[in-house]
C-alpha cells in the first residue's frame, strides 16, 4: 500500500517512519510513504501558501493553488491515484470500520492541515473524504494523519506477523467488543493475583472467562460514554 502524505513538516514523520513495525512493512515493500511539502507548490517567490481569510477573522487559510496542484501532481505519480484524505476535525470521525475501508485502497493521499483551515474551493474541487480523529483539535493534521497511518498499516497481510492479532483485537471484526484483559508473569504483583482460571490449563474455562470479561468490560464503558454523553 502506497501513502503520500501532504504537509508543511515532513519532518514530523521521520521519528515515526523508523518505528519497527512500519520500518519493516516498508522493508518488505508491503507499504512505501512518500513526503510532499506543499510550499514545493507555493507560486510566489516568498513561498507563501497561506494567507488572511476574506471577511476577516483570526488565523490564516490555506490558498487553493498550492494545495489544489500539489495534491493533483502527486495523484499523477503513482499508477493509480490514490485515495484522498483530508484530516481536519470538521470530518467524519474515524473508527474502526471506516479504517478497514481505508486498508482497502490500493494508495492513499493523506492531505494535513494547518492554519485555520482550508480555503473551501479545496475541498469543492477535491472533493476529498474528510477525516477527524476525535471531537478536540490539534494543531495540524499531521498527527491524525500518523493515526490514519498506524491504524491501517497494522491491518495489511503480513505486516503484524501474527494475523489473528488484528482481528482479535479491540473493535475489529463483527462483535466490537473491548478486549479481554491480559496477564503475563509474575502471578502475583504488589498483591495483584492474576485469575486463577487463566494458570488452570483449562481452555474452555479460559474462552469463557474471556468471553464474560470482555462483556463486562464492554458494558461498563458503555455506561460511562452513556454517563459522559448525558452530562
Ligand atoms: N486537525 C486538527 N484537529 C484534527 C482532528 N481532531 N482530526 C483530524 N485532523 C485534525
């Protein structure tokens, strides 16, 4: 799978890049990033590609021109165009179906804001698939776009090594059920015991265990965002 990603701070990424699970998904050419700095598309020779919003108001916008000609120069490099997301927190909030249909393209084109915004003939032309991470706003959309990234990345074949991992994870699959809690050695910490059953050797008593502490789990949070959304 193919990203290129948009942003005024390639650099952001670099830390994240070499990070070993993406690291060795681009060695085995299951996925590559490119970098594009949109001021590369900046006219002027101040390279400016923002400017103050008509009207008035605080902060500055993105300009069309910049924005609109590097996303159409990147979309003709690749064989396919790719497809292309724009990360702002006016989007649709991201969850984990929406980043099963994102594993599904071939290539995606992750635009990142920063500023106030996008001057809107951006999008009217674009016409891109707006994405938030969350109801909060960041300062740029790089940091979502990393989350875009991870959240995909991890879905690919062959890239988490273990399969079932992904799909026995938290939200994946049909159930959307919270995962189950974990226990590795030592049995006991600071007074802490892990469950008897799971040190018993007996399989269906573990699943069942399981089953009903992921069902706990599920409802008690679900009451709390109840409790949270309520006020
Ligand atoms: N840019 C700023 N805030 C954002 C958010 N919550 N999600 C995606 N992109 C953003």
């Amino acid at each position: 799978m193919r990203f290129d990603i948009l942003t005024l701070f390639p650099e952001l990424f670099s830390g994240y890049v070499g990070q070993s699970l993406l690291a060795k998904a681009i060695g085995a050419q299951r996925v590559t990033i490119q970098l594009h700095n949109i001021r590369d598309w900046a006219r002027d020779r101040h390279r400016q590609v923002d400017d103050r919003p008509f009207g008035g108001g605080p902060g500055m916008v993105f300009k069309p021109e910049p924005v609109v000609e590097c996303v159409e120069a990147v979309q003709k490099l690749a064989g396919s165009p790719g497809h292309l997301v724009l990360l702002s927190p006016k989007g649709r909030r991201l969850d984990q179906s929406k980043v099963e249909e994102l594993a599904g393209y071939e290539g995606l084109v992750l635009l990142c804001g920063r500023y106030e915004g996008f001057d809107q003939r951006i999008i009217d032309i674009l016409q891109p698939d707006e994405i938030s991470i969350g109801d909060y706003v960041l300062n740029g959309g790089e940091v979502a776009a990393m989350v875009v990234i991870d959240s995909v990345v991890r879905l690919l074949p062959g890239v988490l090594g273990d399969e079932q991992s992904a799909w026995q994870d938290s939200f994946s699959g049909e159930r959307r059920q919270i995962e189950y809690a974990q226990y590795t050695r030592p049995r006991e910490y600071r007074g802490h015991v892990v469950p008897d059953v799971l040190t018993s050797g007996d399989h269906s008593a573990v699943a069942r265990w399981r089953e009903e502490d992921s069902r706990r789990r599920t409802e008690a949070r679900r009451a709390q965002q109840m409790e949270i959304e309520e006020g």
